[in-house]
C-alpha cells in the first residue's frame, strides 16, 4: 500500500501544536478564537478547527456564523450562549460537553464565571471561521 490518495497526492499529516495557533481569523469582541486546522495552515479542504477562549466575565457581541455549521466542545468552565428571536432563550454549557450552533443562528456567549477562563474546541463545517456581527439586533445586551 502507498503512502498516497487516490489522485497520488502524498499524505500530509499535520500535527499543530499551540505555539503555532493563529489569531489571523474571525474573532468576535470577549472571545478569542486561535486557528488551527484550515487551508492556510494545514492544507485542510472541508473544515475549519480551532481553540477559543471566553475570558472571566467577558461576553461576545451578537453574531452569527453565516452558513456554517459550528460545533463545540467546551474544556474547561461554563458558558452560556443567549439564542431566540429576544435573545432570551439561554443554553448553559459544560466542560466535557459538546455545543451544536446551525447555519445562521444569531446569538451571543457569556462566561458564567468571574474568576474561570472557559476553554473550547470549536470546528466549523466551512473552510473559515465566519464571524457575522449583527450591531443592530434590538435585544444586544
């Protein structure tokens, strides 16, 4: 068996430790999203990955991620993300939990501590981290 795909590319894999994480993406006021696993860093094609951090009693601006699917898994602390046509309706989660944000859903992201950053894996279903703010939602915190 070669090393090589069905077209005879040679496989590359590519292992992204955090010193090499790039904040050259999207970000959103109080969160900071690092790079990890797109086109511009490792080749990928299909998916964008990434590693964020939601400081001690910051939240986000309201935004959506345009037509990509997000998909989260939560580290470390608890966040809160303030969905619904209000931004009303709250969904609180948890280190070792896993967070699924459709296509266009406007919303906004809370840490529930003071004191704890909240660490996250985010991946996206686009090859970027689309960030859409929405300045003028009329229920924006």
């Amino acid at each position: 068996m070669s090393g090589g795909s069905a077209d005879s590319r040679p496989l590359d894999v590519r292992v992204v430790p955090p010193d090499q994480r790039d904040t050259r993406t999207a970000q959103t006021p109080g969160l900071q999203r690092f790079e990890a696993v797109s086109a511009r860093l490792t080749g990928s094609q299909a998916m964008w990955m990434g590693y964020a951090v939601l400081e001690p009693g910051a939240r986000t601006g309201v935004h959506h991620h345009g037509a990509s699917e997000t998909a989260i898994y939560v580290i470390s602390g608890v966040t809160r993300w303030w969905v619904g046509d209000r931004l009303d309706d709250v969904r609180e989660a948890r280190a070792g939990d896993f967070v699924f944000i459709p296509p266009d859903v406007v919303h906004w992201e809370q840490n529930a501590s003071d004191t704890e950053p909240v660490e996250m894996v985010v991946a996206r279903s686009s090859q970027e981290a689309i960030v859409v703010a929405v300045l003028d939602h009329p229920y924006a915190p």
